[in-house]
C-alpha cells in the first residue's frame, strides 16, 4: 500500500514537470497540449507537490485571488491554464496570456494582448501590412488581394481620367462632365447651357425668354412679352381699371375702363 501511494506521488511529480519548466521561463511546449487538456483540482496531499514547485494552486491559500487579479486571465488554479483573446490562439505563461498565433486575415498591429488580433490584413486600414491604409481623393477604397484600389467614387465624383492614383478628381458638375464623365450638355432652346444638379439643363435665358414649365429639354419656350408672362414667367400684365399691354418686356396700359383715365400717365 505505502509503495502504491509513492508511485502515485511521482506520477504527480512527472505530470507537472512541464508546468514547472515554464515557470521557471522555458518556452518548449505542446500547443495542443495548451489548448485542449484541462486539469483537474488538486487535492491537500498534492498541494506540497505544487508548492515545492513554486506554484500554490490552493484555493484556501489565494489562488483564486491571483485569478481575480489578473481579471480571470488565466485559470491558474489549474493544471494546464487557459485563457482567450478576439481572434487569436493563447498560452498562458507565469499566469499571463499570451498570443501565440492569430486567425487569418487577423493580426495583432497595435502590439496589445490584452484585445487580441484586432486588425485584418483585408482592410483599408491594414492592406497586406500593419497600418499600410489605402486613401483616394474622393472616393472609397478597398483592400483586395493585399492591393488598395478604388471600390467607388463619392457622390458628385467620378474617376474620369482612369487613373486611381489622384481618386475621383473629377467634379460632374460641369459642362463637358454632367452627371456622369463625358456627358456633355448642348445648348437648349433659347438658352445657354447649364448642369444643374447633375443633369443638362438651362443655365440662362437668352433675349426675352423664360423657362416657365422648368423642364430643360425645351429650354426657354415661353416669350416674356405676353400679357400673362410679362417681365417675367406668370407675371400678368393688369393694371387697375385698365387693359394692359406687355410692350418690349413692360407692362403698360392699354385702354381705360369705363369713365377711368390715366391722368399721371
């Protein structure tokens, strides 16, 4: 029975030789091992065993104080701790956790465990490499294949020379690039034109003309030499008790009404 009970006692002493190793700062270990195997609570009779090897894993004696104070990083109180980070596989060593690899496209550039891999390689931020950013004049960028490129234009842009280097340098809001690149705008009807809004329309009125319906394909259809549009679109030419006229863009009074006269002129 009593040489039962020694060989139980070194098969312990054996089982935490690895956790002894990595106390004392070796670094040779089974991630599989770390990542996978849980152990199991420990008895009074082992206690010693942990404690000869520099590791007091008792509850009673403050283990799970270290746990609280290192915010649960690391569940010391076991035989193989574990902890967890964003994206990332972990160790944990003297009861901190470590990063030992990262979950692609994921890497750690800011150089902090404690939020894991916080960064993807597949970002505009991070293209290919830590804080390599991709940034177009105007436009929205995008990380394809570790390569920045253009994904599309801000609204009122565009990209109309084909080159991505200088972004959507072009407004469309002029007359050669209206709305979208090359879309030119001719002159409409009685009118110069114009790209308003992002679409070809009447820029001014030429002579004595008015845009009075507001749609550019006509341009300015309507004379502004009539009694109803006078001057200007829907300006009626009716002077008081009068009939008026609309003479060169004026209104003036054409007959008097009744026994009414223009005495002033």
């Amino acid at each position: 029975m009593r040489e039962a009970k020694t060989l139980y006692r070194v098969s312990w002493v054996f089982a935490l030789l690895p956790l002894t190793a990595a106390l004392a700062g070796c670094h040779a270990y089974d991630s599989s091992l770390l990542t996978h195997r849980r152990g199991t609570a420990v008895d009074a009779s082992d206690a010693a065993v942990l404690r000869d090897a520099g590791h007091d894993a008792s509850p009673a004696d403050g283990g799970d104080a270290g746990d609280a104070a290192a915010g649960d990083e690391c569940t010391t109180h076991t035989e193989f701790p574990t902890c967890t980070r964003p994206n990332a596989e972990t160790t944990c060593v003297n009861g901190s956790c470590l990063l030992v690899s990262c979950a692609p496209p994921f890497v750690d550039c800011d150089g902090v465990a404690a939020n894991g891999c916080e960064a993807r390689l597949d970002s505009p931020d991070h293209c290919g490499l830590c804080n390599t950013t991709c940034r177009f004049a105007h436009g929205l960028a995008a990380c394809v294949a570790s390569r920045c490129v253009l994904d599309h234009c801000e609204s009122g842009f565009g990209d109309c020379d084909g080159s991505p280097d200088n972004g959507c340098e072009t407004a469309l809001d002029s007359l050669d690039h209206c709305g979208e690149c090359t879309t030119s705008c001719s002159a409409p009807t009685n009118a110069a034109p114009g790209c308003v809004h992002g679409a070809c329309g009447v820029g001014s009125c030429q002579g004595a003309f008015g845009d009075c319906n507001g749609d550019p394909k006509d341009g300015c259809e309507q004379p502004l030499n009539t009694a109803t549009h006078c001057q200007a679109c829907n300006q009626s030419c009716s002077p008081p008790n009068a009939t008026g006229t609309c003479e060169s863009g004026e209104c003036v009074v054409a007959t008097c009404q009744g026994s009414f006269r223009d005495c002033n002129g």
